[in-house]
C-alpha cells in the first residue's frame, strides 16, 4: 500500500467567465521515502493540485472531488477539523511558492518557524525555540538566527527557515511548491543538495512542484507532467526523462536549453489552452504535432499503461489513430 | 572587424542611500565595466540578483545616468548629452522589458501600445498603420489585422511579449537591450521568443545587449558572453567557447548550477558554491568573488583587486590564478 494515494482528484473555480477546471481528474500515488515530481507550464494544475490536497481552499471553489487516501484512510472525508487537527502540517506540511517573502516582516523568524508547535501541541515558547534551534542546523542554518527578523535574512536563508516550518511536526509528507524558481542558481543548487540529503537522513517523502523537467531529474523519482488540469505522462524518471511517450513530454525535454549536448532547442507552437473553456477530446490536440484531426479532437483518452509502471494519456498509444 | 555600434568604457554606476542622519552610502550597482557590442552581434549579460546586469543594460540606454565612464554609440560620445540632445538615440535604441503582464498598459489596444512610440516622434498616421502592421508581422502574430484592436489580457504571455518585441521594433532601432525576456514565458514558448529575436536581429543587423540570469539559454542565442559579479565583469569572450571552457571559478559555477534532465541526477549531489552574492552596499574587498572561491588564496585575492586579463583572442578574465587554474 502506498502512503498517499490520490484518486481522480477534482479542483473547480468559479470565476466571472465561467467554470475553471484546474484540477480534473489527477490521479497518482506517493510511496514512503519517495518524491514525486509534478511538472508542468504555469496554468497546468499543479499548485491547484497542492492546495487540494492541503485542503487550503478558495472560497470560489465550485466542486471539490476525488479521494485522498493517506495509508489507505480517505482524508477527504473528514471534517474540516479533524483534518486540521490530525493532518494539515502534522502529516502533510506544504512550502508553497513564494513562501520566503510571506514571513511576518514585524515578528522573529524563530517564532514564526516554532508557531505550528504552540498551536499543535501547546508547547511553551523556549522548548519550541529548542527544537527550532536544531531543526536550523538540520537545514542549513546558523541556530542563534530564530532573533533575526525576516528582512535579516537574504532569500535563501528564508527559504531554509521555510522548509525548517514544514518540517517542524514531523510531518510524512512535505508538498513543495517551485521551491527554488525564486532564487539565484548558486543559492537553488545549495536547496537542492539540502532537499537531497533531507530526502536520505529523514526518509521524507515529497511532492515536489516545478515548472523545469529539467530541475525535477534533480530530486525526483517519479514524474508526473501536467497538462491542462490532468496529468498526461506518469511514471520513473527514468521512463519520462529517457524513453517519454507522451508528444508533449517529448517537446517538453526537447525545449530545454543544453549545455552538454550539441542540439538545438525546439518549442512548441501555441499556448496552453484556457482552462474555462479547453479544448475538446485531447486537451494536448491544437499543438500537437501528431494529431489526427479526429479521435484527438473528439474523444478524449484514457490513461494507458503502455509499459510496467508507465501511464500515458494519449491515443497514439492506446490502439487509436496510427 | 566588425564596426562597434556601443561602447563603454570604465562605467560605473552608483546609487546613493541615506544611512541615518548624516550618512550616505554610495551602492555600486555598476563598478568600471568596460564592454563594446558590435552591429548584428549579441552580447549576453549572465549574472545573478544584485550583480549589476540590468543597472548596466539601463545605462547603456541612458535610462540612469553613470557616476563616471563614458559611452560610446556610433562613435559619438553620448555620456553627457541633455534628453533634448538625445531625441536621436532614443530613436535608435530600444528595450524589451521583462514582464509582459505589467509592461503593457491593460487599458490600451495593441495597436495603440505599438504605436504610441511613433505618435510620440510625430510619424504621421498612415506611416503609423504601416510600420504597426510591418512589426506584427515580423513578431509573428499573423494575420496583423486581427491583433489590432486586441486588449493584452485576451493574449497568452508569449504572445504578450511579442507584441513588447514589435513596440521596440517601430522605430527601427540598431541597438536593443533586452532585460530577461523570456523568465516570465513558459518553458515551452521561451526558445520561440529566442529564436524570434535572433531572426529580427540578423535581419537587421541590430546589436543587442540581452541580460540574463539563466547562462543555458545564451548558448545560441548569443555571440558574446560577458558574465557580471558584484558590480564587475569577471570574465568576457565567444559565447562557444566559454560555455565549453569556462576559466573563470564563478563562471564555472554558474555552468555546473545548470542540470540536465538527467534521472542519474538524484543519486549525486551537485557541486555548489558556499555562500551567498554579496551586497552591492559593500562588497568584498580585492576580487569580490573570493569568500566563495575555492582557490581564493586568502592573501592576494583578498587585498588586490584582479584586472581583466586576455588570456586568448576576444577573452578577458579577471582572476589572479587564471593560469594556474586554466592549466590544470
């Protein structure tokens, strides 16, 4: 049994246009000690995925669906405090985008870092600021920085103190949102060796959020690339990132830059569609350089286990066109 | 040798803050940077946050004015030009601008957004239409006619930039700066905007200036690359041959940060640089890369600045132990 197991998780919004369909039908599973990437262009889904399943809401969500199983227990059926009693922060912890500048800017970093322990577990302030000196060593951070304030710190220490506040109840799971795409490239490679070692001391499990393939090959074991609100391409790292089968992951790879290697990047033509109204049968279709004009455009396809443990949602592999 | 369209020479640009009552601090945003961009070439500005590349990109264009160097473009010295004296060279120079949201006005039509840069050097109306059309279609959104009367928000952010692209092409300038043009676009239409600018670029001989933080896409989409610390160039030469032969530490750091999408990447972990970029208020001494060195020898770097040093045809670099660590 995995230790998060994600089923056909929906995330409507109701905006002024119509339904937004950002989450839509996202299926995976997380197993103990391993990090999933979700990869995908801005407006693909996956911070709506993230904050499903924190459940962090919107108040213009229109439907909400789908099973999250955490050991095999639906959390998505609890009430709303049960669930921030027994799962937000204590066994699913997030770092969401940006969350370096959303420090307090009037209160000490160390409190702000030791507040889940004080609401959670009614601990008084000097242990918790014990166990927030240490958790900073663990991190990468000189202890006696729990008196700094924020604007002490530059961007990649508030980012250290950021991933020391998800960790700080001992959480399963920890759900990182882009947590490098804000930094400079020296301080992302020093985040990046951290999360690593993480990774291999506290045998975390994560879910690791990121726009660039190229970045989730760093950390992850499975990928999962998000299109529109669904994800097209699932399995290994090795799988997507070596033998990918799905056409928008193989543009997606061809797009990056290399430094290494003599080959010119590609793009692919279009944009990502509008969620409130996407296109018809495959969302991939009008950019897609294998679409048959018909199947692809009328039906939309099944995720596909082209292979032990590879899923693919496209008709090239599932007995359509070709 | 090709003719040099800009020139700088020792350009420093300094910002002054006040520090309590009676103090002032001088922050060198751009401390003696001397750096030529020819008709037709691009020169890639590579560094990271606080390291001076866009102070140095809005100099050029005369945006900020430099506390001492001068500037050279077409042979003129334009340093100390008044804005009436200038009229000429804002012509000829343009930027596109980082952020295609915020850098369109919402409340304006693509045509109006293109346009206004000829209403404001008194183009008449029919040669307005004419060049907004020309530069939609050299920008790609084809057919122009559609376009016109589009607001920004019912364009996708790739197309958002071109339109940025096309308002700095009207006037059909020779010199572009072009300030992270592609960090705010998706992964999979940034290559299509680098393409599209090296295309315009040769198709009118212009030099650009196009700043950066991400060194990747500067492989081919760049001729020079000039990588910028703490205020100052520490390395400069053929785009080619520095990505394969980085002399510099720093700039090999910058080339090792970059990963491959390379599922062995997860069982190693990345050589990195300790430490964090300086603060432009006050930088280190000597060569300003050395407290996160690893040759640095904890003497001679520490105290005495490096001057930029060929080492080969077209490439400078600044470091002390350049032949020491070249040769190993």
């Amino acid at each position: 049994m995995s230790l998060l197991d994600v089923q056909k998780l929906m995330l409507y919004y109701k905006t002024s246009r119509g339904t937004l369909r950002a989450v839509d039908g996202v299926s995976f599973s997380l197993g103990k000690g391993e990090t999933l990437g979700l990869v995908g262009e801005s407006g693909s889904g996956k911070s709506s995925t993230a904050i499903a399943i924190m459940r962090l809401l919107p108040r213009n969500v229109e439907l909400y669906d789908g099973r999250i199983l955490l050991n095999g227990v639906d959390i998505s059926k609890l009430s709303e405090k049960d669930f921030r009693e027994k799962i937000r922060w204590k066994k699913i912890s997030m770092v969401p985008q940006g969350a370096m500048s959303s420090f307090n800017p009037v209160l000490k970093i160390g409190f702000q870092v030791a507040e889940p322990l004080m609401v959670h577990q009614n601990m008084r302030k000097p242990e918790t600021l014990k166990k927030v000196r240490e958790l900073f060593k663990l991190v990468g951070m000189p202890p006696d920085y729990v008196d700094r304030y924020p604007h002490e710190l530059s961007g990649g220490m508030r980012q250290r103190a950021a991933i020391a506040m998800a960790l700080i109840l001992n959480p399963d799971i920890v759900i990182l949102d882009e947590p490098t795409s804000a930094l400079d490239v020296s301080i992302q490679a020093q985040i990046m060796n951290l999360l690593k070692n993480l990774k291999k001391e506290l045998g975390l499990s994560m879910i690791f959020i990121t726009h660039d393939i190229a970045l989730a090959s760093d950390i992850c074991d499975k990928i999962g690339v998000m299109y529109a609100g669904q994800i097209v391409e699932l399995s290994s790292s090795e799988n997507v990132l070596l033998n990918p089968r799905h056409p928008y992951t193989q543009k997606l790879i061809a797009s990056i830059p290399r430094l290494r290697e003599e080959k010119m990047p590609e793009f692919i033509p279009g944009a990502p569609p509008d969620l409130v109204s996407p296109p018809s049968g495959c969302r991939f279709h009008p950019r897609c350089p294998y679409s048959d004009g018909m199947k692809c455009v009328k039906e939309e396809p099944e995720m596909i286990e082209v292979e032990d443990d590879h899923f693919v949602k496209c008709w090239l592999h599932s007995g359509g066109s070709k | 040798m090709r003719d040099s369209l800009l020139e700088l020479q020792e350009v420093r640009t300094y910002f002054y803050v006040r520090k309590g009552l009676f103090k002032t601090l001088a922050v060198k945003a751009v401390d003696g940077v001397s750096l030529s961009i020819n008709r037709g070439e691009t020169v890639a500005i590579v560094g990271e946050s606080g390291s001076g590349k866009s102070t140095l990109g809005r100099t050029a264009l005369k945006l900020v004015e430099p506390t001492s160097g001068k500037i050279i473009f077409e042979g003129k010295d334009i340093t100390n030009l008044s804005s009436e004296d200038l009229k000429w060279f804002r012509r000829k120079a343009q930027m596109i601008f980082q952020d295609p949201y915020t850098s369109l006005n919402p409340f304006m039509t693509i045509k109006q957004i293109i346009e206004e840069p000829l209403v404001v050097h008194g183009f008449d109306a029919r040669e307005r239409e004419e060049r907004v059309i020309k530069a939609l279609e050299d920008v790609r959104l084809l057919p122009p006619e559609t376009f016109l009367s589009k607001y920004p928000h019912m364009l996708s952010g790739g197309q958002r930039q071109r339109v940025g692209i096309a308002r700095c092409l009207v006037l059909e300038p020779v010199f572009i700066v072009a300030d992270e043009p592609v960090s705010m676009i998706d992964a999979s239409s940034r290559v299509e905007i680098l393409l599209l600018m090296r295309s315009l670029q040769g198709k009118y001989g212009i030099g650009m200036m196009y700043i950066t933080h991400d060194i990747a896409t500067t492989k081919y989409f760049s001729d020079k690359i000039a990588v910028m610390y703490a205020g100052k160039l520490l390395e400069i030469g053929p785009s080619q041959r520095i990505l394969k032969e980085p002399l510099h530490p720093y700039t090999v750091a910058l080339i090792d940060a970059v990963p491959d999408p390379d599922p062995h990447n997860r069982f190693r972990l990345r050589r990195v640089v300790t430490g964090e970029p300086p603060s432009p208020l006050n930088p280190p001494s000597g060569c300003r890369f050395h407290p996160r060195c690893p040759y640095s020898d904890g003497m001679k770097c520490v105290k005495e600045e490096p001057e930029m040093i060929e080492v080969d045809m077209n490439r400078k670099v600044a470091c002390h132990y350049i032949e020491k660590i070249a040769g190993k």
